[in-house]
C-alpha cells in the first residue's frame, strides 16, 4: 500500500502523511473509507505504532481523516469550511512556485500543460 524511504532524511512519519495526503487526492482513498488499524500498517511497514499513530494524529488535525472510537481512522469527507484555509495555504505555495517557474523560464503553456497533466491523471487513476 505505502512504499516509505528508511534512508531518506524526511521523518517516516510526514512520509506517510504525504503518501496517504497524495491517495486521498487522487481519489485512491475515497471519502469515509477505512485506513488499515496502527497495529496492521505497522507490521506490514515494519515501523513502530507510534510514528503511525502519530502521522495518523497529524491527518486528523489537519482534516483529511477522522477517527470513532473503537473503529478506526476513516478518509474525511471533503468539508468546504475546513479546507478554506488549507486553498489559501495551497494558493501561497503555488504563487511561491511559479514564481520561481517563471524566473526559471517556464513558459504560460508550459504551466498549463503541467495542470493538464495533472488533471489527466486524475481522471486516469479514477477510471483503475
């Protein structure tokens, strides 16, 4: 399910937020879906409960899963209140990023190509 870096230098647990952040994005992990217990994940990835139960802890903070007691950690239906301020935090990296882009040479179709992309993508995986 998760493929991790042990000799990277970014911590497991924000490898696992972002792999997980990137399935639920792609429609992978798909709104009020189950996420595999702490115990299962953590024998499958060989990793201490703990960095799961805390990348876990993060996810929740951050809206993309919640958890019920005695049940487990599901995806988080998308909620238009709670993502305003994780858009406006997107919107600030992207301004960030291109305009580096264009200080780099990327051109208007370029950047629009790569958004193209991304959407085919999406729509790609969404069909599997």
């Amino acid at each position: 399910m998760f493929e991790l870096d042990v000799r990277s230098r970014k911590p497991i647990y924000e490898q696992l937020t972002g792999k997980i952040k990137e399935m639920i994005m792609h429609g992978i992990l798909r709104a009020d879906e189950q996420l595999p217990s702490v115990r299962i994940l953590s024998s499958q990835l060989t990793i201490n409960p703990n960095t799961i139960q805390k990348a876990y802890r993060e996810l929740e903070r951050e809206g993309y899963i919640y958890s019920l007691q005695g049940k487990g950690s599901f995806v988080a239906p998308l909620q238009q209140g709670l993502n305003e301020s994780k858009r406006a935090e997107v919107r600030n990296e992207l301004l960030r990023l291109m305009v580096e882009a264009v200080y780099l040479g990327f051109t208007e179709s370029e950047i629009g190509a790569l958004y193209r992309q991304v959407l085919d993508q999406r729509e790609g995986e969404k069909h599997d």
